[in-house]
C-alpha cells in the first residue's frame, strides 16, 4: 500500500506511506527524507500507531493507525487513518 498527502499552511510537506504487506518492510517519509521505517511480519495487535513531527516554523503532529484485520490479515486489506494535530484527516485503504 502506497499513499500520500500534503500538510501544512505557510510551510507546505509532503509525507509518503509505503507498506509491502508481504515482505513487512514499511517506510514513511516526509519531503523525500525518510522519517521513520518499521519491519512487521507478525503482529498480535489490530493496531498499529506510528506518530512524528513535521514542520519548522509551522510544527504539525502526524499519527497513523494501521489497523489489520481479525482473520486472515496477510490477504485482506488493511485500513490507515491519519490525524494531523489530533483531528482525523484522511483514510486509505488497500493491500
């Protein structure tokens, strides 16, 4: 799964969502620099939080939620919600 969004006001940044459901490799990255990576291949939680910080002048908290499916996650889609500052901003979801 593969997404991407913008924020901000002033001071505009791109972040970028890559999740390979079958290798576990996932990687978020804020203007083009890598932000945070995480390896998953077996997870016993529905939910999965990954949270940061993005901006200089304008500062924005990111949170997204990548919550799996009960049975059979490895072939189902997974959901990913976004907040930006604590308010829900977008949902995604695919494989």
């Amino acid at each position: 799964m593969k997404f991407s969004f913008e924020i901000g006001y002033r001071e505009k940044h791109v972040v970028e969502f890559e999740f390979n459901q079958i290798v576990g490799n996932l990687s978020i990255k804020v203007d083009g620099r890598e932000e945070m990576s995480d390896f998953q291949t077996m997870s016993f939680s529905l939910v999965k939080t990954y949270e940061f910080e993005v901006g200089y002048e304008e500062r924005h908290w990111i949170k997204i939620d990548k919550i799996r499916k009960l049975l059979l996650a490895g072939f189902r889609k997974t959901k990913y919600e976004v907040y930006v500052d604590g308010t829900f901003f977008k949902e995604y979801e695919g494989r």
